[in-house]
C-alpha cells in the first residue's frame, strides 16, 4: 500500500461537476492499493499517518500530527501509484490491486482513518475519474510504503 501524503490548506475532489469531498487545513491522501496488500497494511499505514508530526507548532517547527492540529483528512485512490516504469514508455499497472481486492481495503483504510483521528474522512469516489484541487501547505509531500517499514 503506497500513500502519497501532501499537507494542505485546502483540497476537494469534484466527480463530474460534482464536488464528492472537500476539506480546508489536513491531509490530502492519494492511496494507491497493490495485489499483496492486506488489512494488516491498512493498520499500519493509518496508525502511521495519524502520528505523523508535519504541522507546525507555535514555534514554527514540524512537531504536529493531524491529531493535535484538528485537521481534516481527504483520501482519493490512485491506482498509478503503483505504476512500473522501467521497460518502454507506457507504464503498466500489473502490482495495482483489482477492484475486487481494493474496494473492500480502501474502504478499510477510510474506516480505520476515521478511528485513529476521531473524525470523519472525506473521499474521492474508489473508480471514478476524478478532478483533484489542492492548495499544498510548505509544500509538505511524504511517499510511505507499506512495504518499505524500515
């Protein structure tokens, strides 16, 4: 499971003309779901997220997690997250999970986000083709992979 995390001021994914979800100062989360992920990387990962220390404190140093602040949380799936590069020039997407693997951990992920921050997640649309807007505080972008632990 790979997350691209990006601190914001401000996000919102609209889905034909639609906006689905929308929030102001958090966490913009673009996840993206591989074949061998499992619940135990959706425990992980969110428990990760939740401590991460990126917000300023009153000093101006990173010493915040999304907790303290009382931010907002927005998870959009992004399968290209898990694109292979390295022969020719059109990725492939042979490691991202099915929809019949996916759906049921991305809804887990925004389930289990919601437990650890004490609040409701807003969301993209698992599937859809989505238009993504966000106003990057710092900019602060931080890739995790479930994977990658150590």
């Amino acid at each position: 499971m790979r997350v691209v995390i990006q601190r914001v001021n401000e996000a919102s994914v609209t889905i034909n003309g639609y906006i689905k979800g929308s929030i102001k100062k958090g966490l913009l989360l673009l996840l993206g779901i591989e074949q061998s992920d499992t619940n135990e990387d959706v425990v992980w990962l969110t428990r990760k997220i939740a401590k991460l220390r990126i917000f300023d404190d009153n000093l101006g140093v990173m010493n915040l997690s999304i907790q303290e602040i009382g931010g907002e949380i927005l998870v959009v799936s992004q399968f290209t997250l898990h694109a292979k590069t390295k022969k020719g020039n059109r990725p492939s997407y042979v490691r991202a999970a099915f929809p019949e693997i996916a759906t049921p951990l991305y809804n887990s992920f925004v389930k289990q986000m919601e437990q650890e921050i004490g609040k409701t997640v807003s969301t993209g649309e698992f599937g859809a083709m989505m238009l993504v807007s966000l106003v990057n505080d710092g900019p602060v972008t931080i890739i995790i992979d479930s994977k990658n632990r150590e």
